[in-house]
C-alpha cells in the first residue's frame, strides 16, 4: 500500500491529539471530539481515501484501537432520567 506510511502518521498524530484532548480533561462527547474527526477525514482525503474507508484503513495499519477510541469519545453519554 502506497498511502500507508501517510495513513500510520496520520493515526500516529490522532493517539497524540486524544491524548492532549484526555490530558485536558475533555469529556466524551465534546465538540473537539467532532473536529478532530473531519480534521482527519480531510487529512485522508488528501490522499484519496474517504470517511467510509478510514475503518479500514485503520484496520491496515493497526490502529483500530484508535479509531474506535475517537468514534467512542464523540458519542455523548446518555443520562438515565428515569
């Protein structure tokens, strides 16, 4: 895969970017959570892989962790109001 050193520094500044974000003490569901995202979409899209294909291109690159760590921190929590 041509793109996969890019694809690697790109998942490697996004563990850096949620780590600053949980050092910060940013809750999960926060808007920053949000940016960083299309901020990575737009990042991948430069080298012609879309939002639906990040899954896998993380997958390719061993960073499904990561992945799934920023989409699980863009979910608001629910609050039980019962």
């Amino acid at each position: 895969m041509e793109t996969q050193r890019p694809v690697v520094e790109y998942f490697k500044s996004l563990e850096l970017a949620l780590n600053e974000q949980k050092e910060k003490g940013t809750p999960k569901g926060d808007p920053a959570y949000s940016r960083i995202y299309t901020q990575l979409a737009r990042d991948f899209a430069q080298i012609g892989i879309t939002r639906d294909e990040l899954p896998e291109a993380a997958k390719v690159c061993g960073h499904v962790s990561t992945f799934e760590r920023l989409q699980h921190l863009m979910k608001k929590p629910v609050v039980d109001r019962g």
